[in-house]
C-alpha cells in the first residue's frame, strides 16, 4: 500500500500460520456477535510476528472481496443481498473451502512518478482490459468516461486466480502486459515492479515496504496523453495526506514555453517569457489562496493549496518578490498549467 490506501490484495493471506488464521476468523466472529451485527462485514487486523491486533470493522464488503470470491466460489454480494431480504445463510463455516490463490491489483489514476503517486485526472482515450481463464476485471470507466479529480481515483480492479501464488503472480504479470489504459497515467507500472520484487515473492514486504524499500525510480506512466511534447519545468510540492506532510518533485509541462506557444498561434508575435507566473502542475481545484495583492513572497512560499483526488498540494513561488495578481479564489477549478498568481 501507499498513503495508508491499498495497492495489491491477495487471497489466502500468505505467511500465517492454520493457528493465526483461525484465532483471527474466531476473533471476527467475537466481534459481530458483541455488537450484534448481521450482514456482510469486514473485520480488519495488522499482525506482526506471531501476534495479531485488532484494526476496525467495516460494516460492509471491501473493495478486495473479490479474493475471497474467487478462492472460496462464494458470492459475497449475493449473500449480502440474501440477508437484506432476510435470508438465512444456506450454508456453514465448515461448507467453505479454499481452493488456489487470487490477486487483485486497483488499477488507479495516479502517475508512479518514481513514488510520488501523482493524481492524473482526465479523459480515458483507450482501455482495453484482459481476458483468459482466470482472470476477471470489474471496472468502473469506459473508454470516453473522464475521471473526475473530486473523487476516488480508481479505475478498475484486475482480479486474477491460480492453483497456488507463483502461478497467480504470473498470469497477474501477463494480465497487466495485455491492460492497455491511454489518456491517463495508471499505477500499472508500480504494480508490475511490486510483483516481480523478489521481496514480494517471498512475502518479506509490509504496509510500510512501497514508501520505505521499494525503489520505484524511473519508473513512470507514459500513457497520459501529452499537450505537444514540449518542454518541461520541475515543481516541488508540499502534500498533505491524512494530516502527514509530504515532499514531492514532478516534472511538468513547461507553463511558459505553453503561454508562448497560444500567444504566438494568435497573434505570431512570439508572446513573453511568463517569468513570474505562478502555475499549478494538474487538475484540480482550490481550497485556500494564501495571499494578496501586494504581498511579498519569497521563492518556496505558498501561494495557495490545491486540491486533488483527496490530496493537498501546496503550490509556491519559485521566484522573490511582490504580488501583481491573484487570478484564482477558493472554490475554482483549474487545469495543468493555469497560472494562479504573478510575481512582479
């Protein structure tokens, strides 16, 4: 996982033991019964060793309910709806049996940026998902669908099974080469580097493991559908998730090279240089403009946070001085590459 938000879920867990699965089931169980619920939930715990510590419960199926889906041959979402309708279950603990492995990779709109997992909101041009035996995709887009920067991110869910982990890890591998997903850069080629890392392959990794030993550098989406091909500019950003502060750097398109470029085909003039303008990197929209004009600013200071698939972006000024223009206000919309401010 990423950011507290999951990445790669599999069925059964690998590395527990008979012993800890089944005092973590009887543990779920003490848990529904003591508060009374009936229905689909999910009773969610970290372990650690031999040891196991209670999370949360989520009083309903989880975006992984495939995994048990496809080892188990239970339809979750059926029983669920059976004990809506005030059904009893027509069978036991004893009737399920687990049969083989499944992996199930989210498919998100978010660029790797060797780890900095950057929204990439936007039109879906292309998605071709994979066929074959044991494979299934449940998908929340089409091809001509736009993903909103408001929402969740994820795109799709590719759900794979085989009669024991190395098979699945395999044909996982096989069934993302096939996905084809253009418009939008995806965590595609993430995934692929976490299941060929051979920590993964060994069950060595943890919730920490991505953002402290996974080393994603170079690895980028280059499925997003690119303005002209021209220059680009770095960005360092400050993000917040989940009330943890981050660094991050992104390459993007030059925003200067771009104000040149409209302001020549309109008028052939060769436009300015758009020094001093403040730009953001991607969609999204405005939560907070910490400045006005007439300000001074310092190169790194924050102008103002955006907003994008949950996640705040400190926009800054990358040069000293006053402030001529404030063009935005909490609550408006912009795109990669609006300038939001100019430095004078």
């Amino acid at each position: 996982q990423r950011r507290h938000q999951k990445l790669i879920e599999e069925a059964p867990a690998p590395g527990l033991s008979d012993d800890l699965r089944r005092a973590m089931g009887e543990a779920a169980l003490k848990v529904a019964l003591g508060c009374g619920y009936t229905n689909a939930g999910t009773v969610e715990f970290l372990v650690e060793g031999n040891d196991y510590f209670y999370l949360e419960m989520n009083t309903r199926l989880q975006v992984e309910h495939p995994v048990t889906e496809l080892v188990t041959g239970i339809d979750l979402v059926e029983q669920q709806l059976r004990m809506a309708a005030g059904e009893t279950l027509a069978f036991t603990q004893d009737d399920v049996r687990v049969s083989g492995h499944a992996i199930e990779v989210r498919i998100n709109a978010e660029d790797p940026a060797e780890g900095a997992f950057l929204p990439s909101p936007g039109r879906i041009d292309r998605l071709k998902v994979p066929d074959g035996y044991g494979i299934r995709f449940d998908a929340g887009y089409e091809a001509g669908d736009e993903v909103s920067q408001f929402y969740d991110n994820l795109i799709g869910k590719l759900v794979v099974w085989g009669h024991d982990r190395d098979t699945a890890i395999r044909r996982t591998l096989r069934a993302l080469d096939e996905t084809v997903v253009e418009g939008v850069a995806t965590t595609i080629p993430a995934d692929r580097a976490i299941l060929e890392h051979p920590d993964f392959r060994a069950v060595a990794h943890s919730t920490r493991w991505v953002e402290d030993t996974l080393d994603l550098t170079g690895v980028r989406d280059s499925s997003r559908a690119s303005d002209d091909g021209g220059p680009t500019v770095r960005r360092d950003l400050g993000v917040e998730v989940d009330g943890r502060r981050f660094s991050v750097s992104m390459w993007v398109p030059d925003p200067a090279a771009a104000v040149a470029r409209r302001r020549s085909s309109r008028s052939g003039d060769g436009g300015g240089s758009g020094d001093g303008n403040v730009t953001v990197p991607m969609q999204g929209t405005i939560v907070k403009v910490l400045v006005e004009v007439g300000d001074t600013v310092e190169a790194g200071d924050t102008v103002c946070v955006l907003e994008a698939m949950k996640m705040e972006n400190n926009i800054t000024a990358e040069t000293a001085g006053s402030v001529a223009e404030v063009r935005v206000a909490p609550g408006d919309s912009v795109g990669s590459g609006d300038i939001v401010a100019v430095i004078a």
